[in-house]
C-alpha cells in the first residue's frame, strides 16, 4: 500500500533539487544528530525525472515537479523548501586578498572573523548575488600559516575565493521553483557540491580537477592543498554528441541519443569496424542506415575532446591553476560512456577515475549514480549549514580550507547581504 504523505514539519527535513539539462532530480533527508552538534543526512526519498532538452518551460516545470513528487512518494513526506544546485555556468568567482592590522599583537578568532568577513563583503560585483566565500590560505606577515590563531605578528591576511551567481539567474530560478509550488531556501554552487560528493580529501590536498558532464553544459572545480581555486562551466555536454550523430548519420535526435548510449565509445575496439548498427533515418524510422560502430566512435571521439579541452581552456591562466593538476575524476551522466577514462588521462595527461557521490544512509543504489552527484552534494552541503553547531563548523573549517560562508539564502527576491553576512560571522 502507497505511502499516506504527511505535510513535512520542521523535524529535520532538507530537500536538494538539481535541474540539469536532461533531467532533474530531488533528493530528501531527514538530518539525524550525530555528536558534536553535527548532524547527518539519512536519505529518505529519491526522484529523478528527464525531458528537459527542449528548452520549453513546461517541459522543465513538469520535469521538476515529478522528480519532486516522486522522491515525496518515497519519503512519504511533503516538503515546501528546497535547496537549488546553481549551474556553473551561472556561477562568477574572483579572487579576493584581505590585509588586517592584528591590534593585539596576536591573531585571535576574532581577527578571523572579521578578515573573513570583509573578504566575504567582496564576494559578488555588481548585479550578483554571493554564495561563497571559500578561503585559500591565511599568512601572518606575508608568511603562510595553516591556522593563524594565536600566532604573533602585525598583518593577517586571507587570500579568498569568492562565488557568485548572476542575480537575473537566481531570480528565474526562483520563479521556477515557486510556480512548483515550491520556495528556494538557498543556492549552492553546483560544481563544488558535485566535487564534494566525489571526491576524497586527499584529492582535494594532492590537486585534482572534476569535470561534472550533463546534457547540456559541463562544470568543473578545481582543488589544491584542499582550497577551491577554480569553479565554473562551460556551454558543451553530452548533448552536443547527440546532435553530432543525429546529424551525420541522419537518425532523430530521440533515436541517436539511445544508440550512443547503447553502442558508443570515445574508443574505437578491435573488431569495431565489422559491427555493425542500424540507424533509423529522419522522416522515415522504417528505413534504415547501417554503420559500424567504428564510425560511430570517429563521430563522439572528437567532440568529447572537445569538451575535454574547452573545460581547461575555461579555467584560470595561472601557472598555479594549471600546475594544481595533478589528478582528474569525471562524474556526471556524460562521463559513463565507453572510454571516457581513457581519453580524459590522454587530453589532461594525469590519471582519472569515475566518480561516484558517496553512499548516504538510507540512499536506494540509484543515487550513488554519477547523475546524483550534485544533487547529494547539495544534500551535504545544507546538512552541514542546518547542524546547530553549523557557526563553529565553519570557523574550524575556515582553517582546513573550506568554504567559510553557507548556501545563499533567498527570502522573499534577495534577503540583505548585510544581515546575511552578519549571522554568518
């Protein structure tokens, strides 16, 4: 018997949306207690639905209202508010320096704060909204320092990199949410939740870069000695491979998508060109085209380079940035097919892996799937940000290399920055 849904009340419940390209998809929490005030997510619902490829705003809002209806349905739970992964195309970062006379001779908590929070202050230009503020390092005198408190010297500065989102962007994303019958409690960087999701801390310290594939786009996040140096994305994703086979082998779109998923590869194998598919052909599906799969392989090879290559073109032209480089995961539902591994290690030259978000308590296997990867990022992220010990969270991660402010809270168009950036710090 069908689950009765109950209105979600304020025991805990957080609830992550992520709108991609080809899908949405919801993931619902109850956030358990743990120790130290910290809190877990224990996943209670799931829901995934496709059909956004057409750029028709029914199609997305119908699309976000069955992936939330069916993860309602698994939970058994109504909710009203939801956390909302910001695209990284949407997203602009710069980097921030913040020199602060130390009064006392002696950097306290309370130096921290305020260089942090005047870092913060400058997060976002003019019309856009700051989501993060992510510390890369701190130096006393000039001198790099791990954790600057209780060291002695005259300036602490923080070197910071802010995040924003375009304001046009989170308005629409807003009025999306809402005519879903929906409200956006706050915007959380896609790329980063995704990385988060993936990756592991040594990753993080050591130098890697994740590229998040969808359908229509590709994001990317960048880390070294566990500080986020780069996130963003770029306007190239599975999808272009399948225009590129509708295209060239003369089958509809619906059609090619299927057979790339079926019989692609970015690898051409031994044998391959004695294989043969049948593809249907546009206007007619009864009448047939026949190529190996070796051609079809000639067809994606190029263009997932190509994506490859633009995502590194897109980040920083520092020689840091570059050299932080040292390791590649790739996520996301562009990065499960055939080969994918193989020519990333080729065009990046570093060695890759798949990944996967990690398994969160009660998540059906379903949701360990690189298509999740944001959304059980974005999970984490605001289970961390509703813990009750959440300030002193980010102060001990303010000095691990974390982000050091929370999700973007959205009240009514844009709550105060001020007042944001007060309860934060």
């Amino acid at each position: 018997m069908a689950k009765q849904l109950r209105p979600a009340r304020d025991r805990g419940l957080v609830a992550a949306i992520d709108i991609g390209g080809s899908k949405v998809a919801c993931v619902i929490a109850q956030l358990t207690p743990v120790f130290n005030g910290e809190v877990e997510p224990d996943v209670l619902g799931v829901g995934q639905h496709g059909g956004v490829c057409r750029d028709k705003r029914p199609d997305v809002e119908a699309s976000l209202r069955a992936a939330v209806e069916a993860a309602e349905r698994m939970a058994g739970e109504r909710i009203k508010r939801v956390y909302v992964a910001a695209s990284g195309r949407s997203l602009g970062s710069r980097r921030i320096a913040v020199d602060l006379d130390i009064s006392g001779g002696v950097v306290t908590q309370d130096d921290v704060d305020e260089c942090l929070a005047q870092g913060s202050a400058a997060a976002a230009p003019e019309g856009a909204t700051p989501l993060y503020a992510s510390k890369i390092r701190f130096l006393v005198d000039g001198e790099p320092a791990d954790d600057p408190i209780g060291l002695t010297g005259g300036v602490l500065g923080a070197e910071m990199l802010g995040l924003s989102v375009r304001d046009s962007y989170a308005e629409n994303i807003e009025a999306l949410v809402s005519r879903s019958g929906l409200e956006v409690e706050g915007l959380i960087a896609g790329p980063s939740a995704a990385a988060d999701s993936v990756l592991i801390d040594d990753e993080k310290e050591l130098g890697v870069i994740m590229l998040d594939i969808g359908a229509k786009s590709t994001d990317f996040a960048l880390y070294e000695r566990g500080a986020l140096l780069a996130c963003g994305g770029i306007a190239v994703g599975g999808d272009h491979i399948t225009r590129d086979i509708a295209q060239i082998f003369g089958s509809p779109i619906a059609k090619a998508e299927r057979l790339k998923t079926l019989y692609g590869s970015v690898l051409t194998g031994a044998g391959d060109e004695h294989r043969l598919v049948d593809f249907p052909q546009l206007g007619d599906e009864n009448e047939v085209s026949r190529h190996s799969r070796a051609e079809l392989a000639q067809v994606i090879a190029p263009r997932f380079e190509e994506i490859l290559e633009l995502t590194l073109a897109a980040l920083p032209q520092s020689v840091s940035a570059r050299r932080a480089i040292r390791r590649a995961v790739l996520t996301g539902g562009g990065s499960l097919i055939v080969g994918a591994r193989e020519s990333a290690e080729r065009v990046i030259g570093v060695k890759t892996r798949l990944g996967r978000p990690a398994p969160l308590a009660g998540a059906p296997e379903t949701a360990t799937a690189p298509q999740f990867a944001a959304a059980v990022g974005v999970i984490q992220a605001a289970a961390q940000m509703r813990a009750p010990s959440g300030r002193g969270a980010l102060r001990l991660r303010a000095g691990a290399g974390g982000a050091i402010t929370g999700p973007r809270a959205i009240g009514g168009v844009f709550g105060n920055v001020g007042a944001w950036l007060r309860s934060n710090f």
